[in-house]
C-alpha cells in the first residue's frame, strides 16, 4: 500500500485569505508538494504550459492505494471507481464548495495523480488538463476569507455524502457544468445549466403551473419571514423562468446586450448559490430534500405566500 497525491494548482493565489485549510474529507489547500514542482518540466511538455502550472497553492487529496486503478471499496455505484477517480472528484467537489462559499476567480485547470517516490522525484501516472471555472465579471476579483474556507469545508462534506440520484446532487452536477461554460461565448448554456439545477431542488413532481409553483417557493424557501423581499425574490425567479423557457424552446436571445446577459446569469446563480449553501450547510435540510417529502415540504412552505 503506497500514498499518492491528486493535484491541482489553485489560481489565483491571491483570492486566498490563507494556504493551509481542509475542503472536505482529505482534501487540502496547501503548499503544492514538491515533487509536483519537480516535475513540473514533464507536465508542461504532456499537456502544455497552464497558468496554474507554476502556483505556489493547491487543492491536495491524499489517499492510500496498492497501485494505479485501486477500486475503491466505500463507492456503491453500479460501475466501479478507483480511488484515482474518487480522488478527482473530491476535488471538484472541493471547487465547488468555495464557489458556493463566495464566488470569485479561483480555479484550477490541471489535476496529477502520482505515487511520489522516496529519491525525491515523481512518477506521473495522470496529468490532464479539465475544464476551469468561468467567473462572471462581477465576482471575478472577489477574494475569500477565513470564514469561506470553514464553510467551504463543510459544504464540500454535504456534497461528498449527497446520495445519488437525489435533487440536491443533480443540483451540485448541473452547478459545477454551469461554471465551467464560459460567460461570453454561448452564455445560454450556462444558463439553462443553471435551471436544470434549480428545477431539481424546486420543481413540482406534478408539473402543474410550474413556472408560477417554482417561483413561489423559492420565494418562501430563501425568505420564511419576509414576504416583501419574498415578492422580491418570486419576481425575479419569474422573469428569469421566462427567459429560460425563450432558451430551451430555441428562441434567439442573441438581442440581449452582454450586460443584460449578465444580469440573467447573476440571478440565477444567486438562486442557485443562496439555496444550495442554505440546504449543504445544514443536514437536515440535505436530508429532506432527498427524501420524498421534498415536494410535499415545499408545497405546504409556497401555499401561503401571495405573490405580487
């Protein structure tokens, strides 16, 4: 049984209050290792020179292994998973819990997976290029602070615990593909990703009224014991369903300015963001909306409120 390292340098460093905090079970920002700077020459001629290649912090997950492929025995899925595998993907859990934590440009680009070896090089089993994390304009500068890193650290818990299928993990997938979707090229996809996500937590299972439904609760659910800033909420969660159903049914939305574009994908990630941070943040929130009464719960939560 040998310990091996995921890597993925973090930029930029910068939007860090600090480096050295857990983001979930055995992931880390730290110090990026030194065998990874090592062999930073081999990476960059296996999958070109990253801006993160050279960053001095990174997201690392430690695990134990006997060899490259070790199926992982805690995963129940049907298909099986490495440990490599689970090592990548509590990564990019890791990346979307500080998102959701507070959006800001941090990203990375590059994962390496290797078992360092004692001479003090490396051998590099994986080094792939993925897909980055797309800021909008308006949170691209953000920087974290200690207190998002705690809440990223549970947050990234939540989401490595979410049972699948259930609402709140389609939610985190369909977030995680949003982010990745560059704001100015074909935004649209960004945002319909956004409301797949959103209809997972809050559609109707009888899919009747559902813009109207879908709108209610979210008003509720993010505002119990405000229904000024719930009507708030309603109008907005309406408007930008609108504009989602323009998209979906082939609609060209081509006449919206980059700025208006903006402001639609804001709003549906405020949504998303608000609303995932509230339920991952909080068990029994987690629990029921992957339960059976998640409908139930929020139809009885929208049947008071009188929107606008």
């Amino acid at each position: 049984m040998g310990t091996w390292q995921t890597v993925a340098p973090l930029a930029p460093i910068a939007a860090l209050p600090n480096r050295e905090h857990a983001i979930g079970p055995g992931v880390l920002i730290t110090r990026t290792p030194d065998w990874f700077r090592e062999d930073a020459k081999f990476t960059r001629g296996n999958v070109g020179k990253l801006a993160t290649l050279e960053s001095e912090v990174s997201l690392v997950c430690t695990f134990e292994a006997d060899s490259y492929g070790d199926a992982d025995p805690t995963w129940k899925g049907s298909a099986p998973r490495s440990k490599q595998e689970a090592a990548i993907e509590a990564i990019h859990a890791a990346g979307v819990a500080l998102w959701l934590a507070r959006p800001s440009g941090l990203h990375f680009e590059l994962m390496v997976t290797c078992e360092p070896v004692i001479s003090g090089g490396a051998s590099i089993w994986s080094a792939q290029p993925v897909q980055r994390m797309q800021p909008l304009r308006s949170y691209a500068a953000e920087t974290l602070r200690p207190a998002d890193l705690q809440g990223a650290d549970v947050i990234a818990t939540s989401i490595r615990a979410l049972a699948r299928p259930s609402a709140v993990w389609t939610a985190a997938r369909f977030l995680s593909l949003a982010l990745t979707e560059d704001p100015g090229v074909l935004w649209e996809i960004r945002f319909l990703h956004l409301w797949v996500a959103i209809e997972a937590l809050f559609g109707p299972e009888d899919r009747k009224d559902v813009q109207k439904s879908i709108a209610k609760r979210i008003a509720r659910f993010l505002n119990p014991k405000d229904d000024n800033q719930g009507r708030v909420a309603y109008s907005i969660a309406f408007k930008s369903y609108d504009w989602r159903s323009a998209a979906i049914h082939g609609a060209r939305l081509t006449g919206l300015t980059p700025a208006e574009a903006e402001t639609l994908m804001q709003e549906a990630e405020g949504i998303l963001r608000t609303t995932l941070s509230k339920i991952l943040s909080d068990a029994a929130q987690v629990a029921l909306f992957a339960s059976a009464n998640r409908d139930v719960h929020l139809k009885a939560l929208a049947s008071g409120f009188h929107p606008p």
